[in-house]
C-alpha cells in the first residue's frame, strides 16, 4: 500500500482568521475621522486637533492590526499586519514629535497626519475584503447547513412524535408531510407524492415517488403524506457526502492567502535597511550629536515609504483579471483555483459535457427485436420524459420527432450519470449505463460492449429491450489543450461513465494514452481523494452535474455548465463557452496576473521612495501635507494604469 503523504498547511495570518465585522466597524470609524480631517481643513485647524483625530484612530482602529501583528510574531511571520503597525505608528510617532517637541526634529514635511490616516482606513478596507474572501465559504456552508433537516415525525402504533434527527434509527418508520425535507434515506412504504431532489441529483424537475421508490435525506416532499422506512440515518446518507465534499472543498479555499503578505514583508525587510542605512550615512557625515534632530529619517522612511499603492498592487489585477475573464465565458469564483491549475500534478477531464458538447443526438437504435422498436423507443420516453441532462435531452428530441406519447409516470428514480427508473402503470422502466444495466440483474448482449459510442440501454422488468446509441463531437480545442497541458508537465487522465470504446475513441481523439471506462460518479470522486491522499494535486475538469462531488474533492474544479443548478457557487470556476481554450486561457491569466501584481509591489516601493528622497533633498524648504498625499495618490493611480496592462496582454494571447 502506498504510503500516504500528509501536506503541511501554510500558515495562515492571525488577521485573516478574525471576522470580517472586526475591520468592518473599524474601517467606518477610521473612514469618519478622515473625513472630519478633510473637513477641518477648509478652517484654521490646530495640529494638536489633528494629533487627537490621528490618535483616536490609531488606538482604536489600528489596535487589530498590532495584535494580529504580535501573534505573527510569535510565529516568526511578518506580514501585512505588521507593516501596517508599523506605518501608522512610525508617522504618528514623527508627527507627534514635530507637533510637540522642543527640539527641532529634520524631515521634508510637517507631519504625516493626514497620510497615516488614509493608510489605515484603506488598510481596514483591504484587510476585511482578504477576509470576506475566506467567510464565504462559511456562506456557502451555512447554507448548506440549512438543508439539514432537524427532526422527523416518528410513527409508533397509531401515535406519532417529533423527534430530533440525530435520534432516528434504520428499521424507524417516518410520517414526512408536504412541504417537509425527509430526515433520512429510505423507501416508501405507503403513499405517492412528488420529490424534490435537486440537492440529491441536481434535476429540477420534481421526481414521482411511490412506495418501493428510495428518498433522500434533505430533499422536499411536494405532494402528498407518505410514510418513509428509515434505511440510513441522517450521519451516513447521501447527502451528508455531499455536505462533506462542500464542506472540505470551503474550507481549504478559507486557507489561501494572497501574496500581500509576502510584499510587506520585503517591504519592512528594505525599508528597514533603506532607514538604518541612510540614518548612517548623515549621522557620519554630520556627525553624532545630531542624532535626535535626524532621527526622523527612519520613521519618515517607514512611514511614507510603505505607500497606499502597495495595497493595491494585487487588487487591481485580481479585478481585471475576473472582469475579462467573465466578459469571456470564464466566471472566476475562486481566484486561487488559478494557483491550484497552474501547480497541478494531474488534470482529470470527464468525456460528455467536457471533453465534448454534451450536446448529444440519438444515432441509432437497436431493439432486441425489430419489430419491437417502437416499444423500446415508448419505454425509454417513459424513463426519460422529466429527466434532466445531455442524455435526457437527446432522447427526448429524438422520441419527440418520432411522435411517441410517453406514459405519464407513476414514480421516477434519477441517478446522475448513471440512469433512471421509472414506474408506468405495472412496468418498471429502467434506462442507463451498462454497467448499472448489470447491477440491476439485466443480462445484456456482447454488443453492447463493444459499441465505440455513449449507449443507453434499456429494460422493462428486468427484460432487455435494446440500447440507443448517443453521438457527440469534440469541442474545439480539446487537443491542443491536452497538448498544452502535456507540454507544462502535467499528467492528463480520462475518466468516464461511458463504455471502454466510446472512451477509447475520444482519448485517442485528443490523445490522452490514459483512460479509465465505466467509472460512476461516486468512484470518480473516490479516484480523485485517493490521488490527493498520497500528495498529489488534482485539477478535474467536468460538468458540473454529474461529476459534482469529484469536483469538490479536487484541490481546484472547474465546470462546463450550461444552466445554473444547486451545485454552481460551489465550483472554482465555471465556464460557459463551447470550446476548450479556457484551459490554455486561464493558465496564461494566471501567470500574467502574477508578474503584474508583482510588477505593481515593486513599482509601487520603488516610486515611493525616490518620491521620499526627493522630497529630503531636492526641496529647500519643509513642505505641507499636499506633497505626501499627493505623490501616494499619482503612484496608486500609476500602479491602476499598469494593472491594465493585464487586458492588452491577455487580448494579444487569445487565439
């Protein structure tokens, strides 16, 4: 057995583990303050006033800052937190001097009031926006959360009596009312009602139940009273697997950091010396006893020099990054995805609905007698009338042009990727895979297996009746994109529901050498944890309705979808064109947004302090408050006009 590796977790700033609301409430506190500086300066305002406006702010905004700070420290980290200490501290410290002490302190302005409070404010704001980023994924869960159901109405006798649903046991038997989510997985024994399983399978259309049918935990009873035989408690059913994936895949989006951290870093670390060293030179050429009077070249440097750009020098990319991306078919929910394709050891593509269209036609039919295609063609309109899905739909075009009437069903059993059962009249309709055809104790032909297309076989009680064939084409780009991911490194799999020479004729289609057939939903996300448990990082590339709970197990999913369902805000990123160039699109994105947003860091340092040695040597007088405010201000709107640069880049490299 292979050994299973254990990835280290990268540590994590204790400011992103605060609320969001801890900055919130700061940031409008902060954000009134300097609004009431800019006010007071249309009057004779005091520098004293100032000082109590800046010191109000600091200690009772900067205060989350210097204690995330702290507990970086103790870590060993520096990071955002800290510099932004720093910066306020350091000018406030300066300006306070300058206001209030007797002895003359040097420095090209008069104090950095003004410009420590904007610091902060933005600081606050970008801080509870990194934040946010990780609490939506305690959104999404919450939401989930809510689909729980809490309790069910256990039947004893001819009594009845809510009970909670960590108390139901299998063998129990459940009255569930309309309107209510059935509190376990089960089958019904008495009554017929409609169910909502959207949840479950991700099909909109309400599923016909009767008693034999399986219901899910947390789906929604639509019709009628029916009585429910528990089979699996609310801890083990389907949808606490589904819970699980939604769960993990939030939480490990929760611990990305962006690279803001590391630029304050750097930006201390240069700063630091950039201070120390050029204190050193003027106390050596002017002497020590200046020491007091020049001291205000550090904390000058480690205020003004940390400039209001560096806060958005991985903001504004990030923005047109997203905003191009989604103007092209490409809806970036999870920006850190593009780290987690890009670092990938494996690339997983599903074959129908990914790899191709999923626009599928019926090809050809095969009845088991000929005389008896059209009862085949009647039975799996019957199976298939109020599915959804590529497979539902081509069959459903296809019965429809041939004017066959299905019977309206008595109960209908969706599986995604898999099949479906239907009850009309007496008969038990069954229409799917092969390999669920089998499970079912159908004995189908040698024919079936070797087919080079998607079949969709179909039985009525338990009675071979015959298989369809689907038609589906590639979609464009499919095998210059396999090629592409071949040429970073990358290994590329195919994994299908579909039967082994369907799946081989597409893999040698795009050239993928490896392939994997017959594969259900359930075992596609089995595959893709195992790999993930012995430290590979997984990319899978699928539908987004089948293939739902592989993609949350992998490190980044994206979707094909073409309509919105349950499952979409759960997805890394969706994509909602016809070809495959995303893919290739996405990997150059990243490395642009990366090389600019690094880009925009230096630049922003780099201007700041030539701005700030301009001003310690080219004025030959002190100067005001408009000189520091308005150098941050060209420099930020600087860095705006490099991170456009992002758009032109991008443009020049779609195909």
């Amino acid at each position: 057995m292979a050994q299973q590796k254990t990835a280290k977790r990268p540590y994590v700033s204790a400011a992103l583990k605060m609320p969001s609301g801890a900055f919130g409430y700061r940031f409008a506190l902060s954000a009134s303050l300097f609004f009431l500086m800019l006010f007071l300066l249309a009057f004779h305002y005091s520098e004293v006033g100032f000082f109590i406006l800046v010191f109000v702010n600091a200690l009772f905004c900067a205060d989350v800052f210097v204690r995330s700070a702290w507990a970086d420290l103790c870590h060993g980290k520096i990071g955002f937190a800290f510099l932004v200490s720093v910066v306020v501290y350091a000018g406030l410290f300066y300006s306070a001097c300058h206001t209030f002490s007797i002895l003359s302190m040097a420095g090209p302005v008069e104090e950095l009031y003004l410009y420590v409070s904007l610091f902060l404010t933005l600081s606050l704001w970008v801080q509870r926006r990194r934040v946010q980023e990780g609490e939506r994924a305690n959104v999404y869960i919450k939401k989930i959360d809510d689909f729980l159901p809490k309790a069910g109405r256990k039947i004893n006798g001819k009594t009845q009596r809510m009970i909670f649903a960590a108390e139901i046991k299998p063998g129990d038997e459940l009255l569930v009312k309309p309107g209510e989510r059935f509190a376990c997985d089960g089958e019904i024994r008495e009554g017929k009602t409609s169910v909502d399983e959207q949840l479950i399978t991700g099909n909109r259309v309400p599923a016909y139940k009767q008693p034999g049918n399986k219901v899910y935990a947390g789906t929604i009873n639509k019709s009628a009273e029916v009585i429910v035989r528990v089979e699996k408690t609310l801890s083990v059913s389907a949808l606490m697997h589904v819970v699980e994936a939604v769960q993990n895949s939030e939480r490990r989006r929760s611990t990305f950091t962006n690279e803001l951290d590391l630029y304050a870093a750097w930006t201390f670390i240069a700063l630091l010396l950039l201070a120390g060293g050029q204190y050193a030179f003027v106390l050596y050429t002017q002497g020590v006893a200046s020491w007091w009077h020049e001291s205000s070249i550090i904390w000058i440097i480690l205020s003004l020099c940390a400039p209001i750009a560096l806060l958005f020098s991985e903001i504004f990319p990030v923005f047109f990054a997203k905003w191009y991306a989604s103007s092209h078919g490409m809806h970036i929910q999870n920006r850190y995805a593009l780290d987690q394709f890009t670092q990938s050891d494996l690339v997983f593509f599903d074959k129908t609905g990914t790899l191709t269209y999923g626009y599928l036609t019926v090809s050809s039919v095969h009845p088991s007698n000929p005389k008896q295609e059209r009862a085949l063609l009647e039975a799996v309109a019957c199976a298939e009338q109020q599915a959804e899905g590529p497979f539902a739909a081509a069959i459903q075009k296809y019965t429809h042009a041939r004017h066959i009437q299905p019977k309206p069903n008595d109960s209908l059993e969706i599986l995604p990727g898999i099949g479906a059962r239907a009850v009309c009249g007496k008969n038990t309709i069954l229409a799917g895979r092969i390999q669920w055809m089998e499970e079912q104790g159908v004995n189908l032909p040698k024919e079936v297996y070797n087919t080079p297309k998607t079949v969709i076989c179909v039985a009525k009680n338990k009675t071979y009746l015959g298989y369809l064939t689907l038609a589906d084409s590639l979609r464009p780009g499919a095998k210059e994109t396999v090629d592409f991911l071949k040429k970073q490194g990358k290994e590329v799999m195919l994994i299908s529901g579909d039967n082994e020479p369907a799946v081989d004729a597409i893999a040698q289609e795009t050239g993928i050498e490896k392939r994997n057939a017959n594969v259900l939903p359930k075992t596609k996300a089995e595959i893709v944890a195992n790999l993930r448990a012995l430290g590979k990082k997984v990319v899978m590339v699928g539908d987004g309705f089948n293939d739902i709970i592989a993609l949350l197990k992998a490190d980044a999913g994206m979707a094909y979808a073409s309509s919105k369902n349950v499952y979409t805000n759960w997805v890394d990123i969706i994509i909602s064109r016809r070809d495959l160039y995303p893919i290739i699109e996405l990997f150059r994105l990243r490395r642009e947004l990366v090389h600019i947003s690094r880009a925009n860091a230096v630049l922003a340092v780099l201007l700041s302090v030539v701005w700030v040695e301009f001003l310690f040597w080219g004025t030959l007088h002190v100067s005001d408050w408009r000189w520091t405010m308005g150098g941050s201000l060209v420099i930020l709107f600087l860095v705006f006009l490099n991170s456009m640069r992002l758009l032109q880049s991008y443009e020049k490299q779609r195909y």
